[in-house]
C-alpha cells in the first residue's frame, strides 16, 4: 500500500491524495485488483482497515463508498459536518441550505441515497417541526408527497386522484385494487390561524366521508398535515390502520432506509407556535 501511494503522492504524514485516486486509476499503477476484492471492492473499506489509525472520510472519496450512507453514524457525521462549516446557531438555519451547498462540501450524494435533506433532518433531528416549504429548493406539498409514496409501494395499479366516493365528497387518492383511499388534511383545515401559543390537536375524520367509504366498502385513512412525509410512517400507519394482514405483507417485506422507527403517524400531537405564528414545534402526546 505505501508503494502505491508514493506513487500517487500519498505519504503517512498526508494520506489526503487516496480520496483521489479511483479504481480504473489504481490498476494502471499495478494495484492488485484481489486485495481490492477482499473488501468488497471498497478502497474506503480497505484504508480504513489499512491505515486504521487515519480519520477517513467517506465523502472525500472520488467515489462515495458503497453503502456508506445506510449508516446512521456516517450520516449524523455529515450532518455534525455541515453544522460546523456552516458555523449554525439554531436549527432554523439548515433551511437556508441549498443543494449547490451541500456539494460543495461534498455531502449531496449521501443525503441524496437517504431521501434527501428534510427526510434527513426529520429522522436525525426528530424534536424539531421541519416544514418541507422553508427548504431552499423544495416545493412539494403533504398531498404530492403522499402520492408519489403511493406510486412508489404499488407502482403498476392505477391510483385515482381526487376520487368521488359519495355526492360531492371526494378523496385525494383512491387505490382500487386495495378499495383503499387517502385523504390528506392540510393545515388550514385546523384552524390554526385562531389558536395562540400552543395547540392539542387530534386528527380530523369526517363522518361523511367516512360513511360515504364505508357504504362502498371502502377503508379510508386520514393523513394530517404533521405527518412527517417519510416513506416509513406512511407504511407503518397503512399497517395499522388501513390494510388486512393478508394485504400488508407486501408492505412489511419492503426495504426501508435504515434510520427511522417507522411509527405510524400520531393521531393527536402538541403544536407550540411563534409570535410570528410559524409552527415551532409539533410533538406526539
């Protein structure tokens, strides 16, 4: 291994010039490729076991190690990261990152394998209301999260959106194979606007749509505005509120990305608000 780095400028005073090189690189040097398949192919997984006593860095890497970001502790590290260089006081201050930003310090493709930098922050850094709307760059609301999800667990039947299932009531997204339906429930429809300080909310049915579901057979799950649009609440809250068991096992076999308890979304939450009226806080009661 030193043999190969002096050829690449690598010494054990600067090991920096590793993070450069890649494997097309590494064979024109006569590296040999066996070594490099003891450790699964990884170069970042044979340095460290290597030059173990080093701090390597995933993300420096030319190519970011395979399965590095199925990591929970690699993934706290490049959060732990960003907060230092971008010396942050409060957490307020993670909406102003931009995606330009997060590659410049080199850690887009890790928050990019694990759903991105809202998904990231609501399963990391859980005791804050992340509001998807204040990111630098997102713009996708409750509803439009809700249907991709939808469209990524069953990808070949049709989804229906906005669906009638009585007179003059309708769904934001039916799924007839499953006689299944959602309805997502923005902010506006619970008044928050008239509520000061702090707020026990509990989610909304209603009972029309509820009777209209049940004449046709219909299940209906309702998804309120707090729901923290990861992919593993949504299933654990399908789990148990809407599906048989026969039909849930698809959902149970999925592979979920590791970093989230996947608890269904919580029926009644605390919301405390700003004297500016933003949403500070929501937590689970």
């Amino acid at each position: 291994m030193d043999s190969i780095g002096l050829k690449i400028g690598a010494t054990k005073e600067d090991l920096s010039p590793w993070y450069k090189v890649d494997r097309a690189h590494l064979r024109k040097l006569g590296f040999p490729s066996g070594l490099l398949l003891h450790y699964g192919s990884s170069l970042y997984a044979l340095l460290r076991t290597v030059y173990s006593e080093h701090d390597w860095v995933p993300w420096k890497f030319a190519i970011l190690p395979q399965n590095v970001a199925s990591e929970p502790e690699i993934v706290e590290r490049a959060l732990r990261y960003v907060e230092k260089e971008r010396q942050m006081k409060g957490p307020e201050e993670w909406y102003q990152v931009s995606l330009p930003v997060l590659r410049e310090l080199g850690v887009a493709q890790i928050f990019a394998k694990v759903g991105g930098l809202s998904a990231i922050l609501k399963n990391y850094r859980p005791s804050i209301f992340w509001d998807d709307d204040r990111f630098i760059g997102i713009r996708i609301s409750g509803e439009r999260a809700l249907g991709s999800y939808l469209r990524k667990l069953w990808p070949s039947p049709s989804i229906v959106h906005n669906y009638e299932i009585g007179e003059g009531l309708r769904v934001t997204y039916y799924l007839p194979h499953l006689r299944l339906a959602f309805e997502y429930q923005g902010a506006r429809l619970y008044n928050l606007a008239q509520k000061d300080g702090k707020a026990s909310l509990t989610v909304l049915e209603d009972p029309s749509k509820v009777a209209a579901a049940s004449l046709h057979q219909i299940r209906i799950i309702f998804v309120p505005f707090w729901w923290d649009r990861t992919l593993e609440s949504l299933v654990a809250t399908i789990i148990e509120q809407g599906l048989s068991a026969d039909d849930s096992k698809e959902l149970e076999g999925l592979a979920l990305p590791i970093g989230s308890a996947g608890l269904p979304i919580a029926r009644t939450v605390t919301v405390n608000f700003s004297t500016s009226r933003k949403i500070v806080t929501i937590s689970k009661e």
